[in-house]
C-alpha cells in the first residue's frame, strides 16, 4: 500500500495540491517546511507598486511573491510585460486575473528547468537595454537575476515582498516528523531551502538514525536544482518532474 504523500510547501501553496492529490485516493499530510510572513513594513513595498507603470517588465520570483505584492495592487498596468520562473506562478496570476489572453507573461520554456537561470535566458536581452525592470522577491533574495539583467544593460530595481524561514522544531511539528520516518512515504519537495530546512531539523528529534531514516525517503521535486541539493544531501530516491501541479500529480499516480 503508498505511503502518505508530505506537501511541504507554505500552507496556502499546499492545501490546492493535498485536495488534488486526496482526490486520487493517496493519504495526504501537509507539512510546510517554510513560514511565509509579511513584511514588517509594507511601504517599500507599496511605493514600488505605485510606479509599476514605469517599467518595462516586471519579475516575480515565487507564487509567493506574486501573491504578497498583488495585495497592493488593484490594476496591472498595460503594456507591463510580466514574467515567472514557472506554470505555478503563472496558475497564481490568473487567480489574480493576470492571464497571457489579457498581458504578456514570459517564463521559461523548458518546464523542467523553472527557475531564474533559464528565465534569463527566455527573455529578450537585447530589447531590455537601457530599460527599467522591477524584480519583485523575497526578502534577501537571490541576486543571479537582477545581475544578469543589469550585464545585458537593463536598469533594475528590486523589492522585497515577504519573508520566509525554516519552522522552529516545535514538539508538535517534532512528533510529526517522528511518525512520517517510520515508514516509507512520498515526499514533495518544491524548494531547495525547505529541504536543507527540513535535514537540519532532524538532529533535534533525539534519534540518532532521524537522518538516515530521512535519507531513504522518496523526494518528489519539480526542478533540476532541488535534485542536485537534494543528491548532496545524501537522498538517492528522487524524482524530477517538471514545474506545474500536473507533472507532480502525473509522478504520483505512476507510483506502484
């Protein structure tokens, strides 16, 4: 009989995912393994917004990003092209009626490489010199996309839209981990850091096998980069899929 399959994605990602994934029958636990908070001031954040107008593209590096910033936003500007690193991304725009019928929205167009690497290399380089771009992510994000725009000459801004960071190993949250490494069960994995995350909670469950119970668990994980962090951390059992909620359901009913 399959194990339970552990979502650990922010909550507000996990829950449309569990409902799909019960929908098939699977047992389903939703473990975030990164809290999403707001930022603690939200004026930076909305002066920026105020002037969407000004920019020739505007990036967003997560759903989670999207999400932040569109709750201070009423209209999209038009002629503002949007663009993602991947189709969950793209599923949080249209929640909030940004659809490609409607806006210009580019992401990569290899799904199973959704992330800021291959979104550079989609965009139209040359015809962003000497314009503004606005790169809306997390707070202490990562700088690849914002310097490889600025070496093809872009002009670009950044602005932090929320926080994020590994849970504290509570016991409630210890206990679940517990009961999860007792049996084999299919794990989904959408983020490098919520893994690293995740590998350094178990020393503190008091089981000196907690790791190597982890280790040979089966990681479900959308993108190439989350499999390599997921190889050097010693997991063998892993499965790239691809970017999108139907590429992960696909790898979950293929399971015996």
């Amino acid at each position: 009989m399959p194990g339970t399959v552990v979502i650990t994605r922010p909550f507000a990602q996990a829950v449309p995912l569990a409902e799909r994934v019960a929908a098939t029958g699977r047992t389903v636990e939703v473990l975030p393994l990164l809290d999403i908070t707001p930022l603690p001031d939200p004026a930076p954040l909305r002066a920026m917004l105020a002037r969407l107008h000004e920019f020739a593209l505007v990036a967003f590096v997560s759903p989670n990003a999207i999400d932040a910033a569109f709750a201070h936003i009423d209209t999209w500007p038009a002629g503002v092209t949007l663009a993602v690193v991947g189709e969950g991304s793209r599923v949080t725009l249209a929640a909030h009626g940004i659809t490609a019928d409607r806006y210009t929205i580019v992401s990569p167009d290899d799904t199973e490489h959704s992330d800021s690497e291959h979104l550079l290399q989609t965009l139209d380089l040359a015809a962003l010199r000497g314009r503004h771009v606005l790169i809306v992510r997390v707070e202490a994000g990562r700088e690849l996309m914002g310097d490889g725009l600025r070496a093809a000459g872009a002009i670009v801004a950044t602005v932090a839209a929320y926080r994020r960071g590994v849970p504290a190993l509570t016991p409630e949250l210890a206990a679940r981990l517990r009961a999860l490494l007792v049996h084999p069960n299919d794990w989904v994995i959408t983020s490098s850091e919520a893994l690293r995350g995740l590998v350094g909670l178990l020393p503190g469950l008091g089981d000196a096998t907690a790791v190597a119970k982890m280790q040979q668990q089966h990681l479900i994980v959308p993108h190439a980069r989350i499999a390599a962090t997921a190889a050097g951390l010693g997991f063998a059992r892993v499965t790239l899929t691809g970017s999108g909620d139907e590429r992960l359901l696909a790898a979950l009913q293929s399971r015996p």
